[in-house]
C-alpha cells in the first residue's frame, strides 16, 4: 500500500511506465503525450532544481504559466521537493491587470507566497508588483530555462522529504 503521493506516483511509473498518465492538446493540434515514466522523471528533474534553488518543505510556490505541457512535471517537482504548488491564472486579455494584481499580493499577505514560477515572458509584469512592497515572495523562477545538462543532484535528501509527503 502506497503511504505518499510521491510513492503513488512512483508505483505508477513502475507498473504503468510506458501507459498514457497526460495527453496535453491544443486546439492547434499540437499534442504532447506524457508516459507516467516520463512524466516522473522530468518531475523529479524539476524537484532537484526547485530543491538547489532554495524551496524548501511547506513552502508555497504559485505557478503562472501559459497552456504549456509542462505544467504537469513543474506541478509535480514543486510537491516533490516538499513545497505546495498553487496555480494561478495566467494574465489575458479577459483578466483585468488589477485583479492579476490583486491576486499576487493578496496571496502573499494571505498565505505566505514564497515563489513564483513562470515563464520570462511575465519577468517585466511580476516584477514590478512585488518590487517595493512588503510581501513574502522571495524569489521569481523561470522553470522552463533549466540547464537540462547540468542537472542536480538531490535525490537522497529529496527521497527524505518525500517519504513524509502526505
């Protein structure tokens, strides 16, 4: 019997490996199929990032990314190295940049935000927001620039962590 949600995933990924755990689709019929061994692996790429970068166990991370496949794995490393993964909702044109604004620091105050993970793209947007205030965001991290050569190496003290993940 699995005790963890990262031991749930692990069994997945043993028993399952090669079996369809995502399809992502666009309407541009760009499609990315995740195998629950794929999905994993570059989940615990990210966890090891997240990890080396400074995010620790109980932590919040909100991720602010556009339709993207690797939502997924990004999701999934944040809970790996122990943190809490919030979702946020991209800023379009249908989301007033208030209620954008509004919805950073108001999770800041509310919930001691400590990451936010996005793309670089929304570097010139964020930035500016949690410049200059008083809030509990420590640091801005674009996920999807990781070096994916020189990869880290946590995974003794993750596995730790991820042993009391409930």
């Amino acid at each position: 019997m699995t005790k963890t949600v990262w031991q749930k995933w692990i069994n997945n990924s043993l028993y399952k490996s090669q079996k369809d755990a995502i399809i992502f689709w666009r309407v541009d019929h760009a499609e990315k199929r995740w195998s629950f061994e794929d999905l994993l692996t570059k989940a615990n790429f990210y966890s090891n990032y997240f990890y080396e970068l400074g995010i620790k166990k109980g932590e919040v991370c909100a991720i602010i990314l556009r339709h993207n496949p690797e939502f997924y794995p990004i999701y999934m490393g944040i809970a790996g190295a122990g943190a809490l993964p919030a979702v946020l909702a991209y800023p379009n044109p249908r989301l007033h940049p208030d209620k954008f604004r509004q919805g950073i620091i108001g999770m800041s105050a509310r919930s001691g935000l400590d990451y936010i993970i996005t793309e670089r793209d929304l570097d010139e947007k964020i930035r500016p927001i949690i410049q200059d205030k008083e809030t509990t965001i420590k640091e801005i991290l674009f996920p999807l620039e990781f070096d994916t050569i020189n990869v880290p190496d946590n995974n003794r003290t993750l596995d730790k962590i991820r042993n009391n993940i409930l």
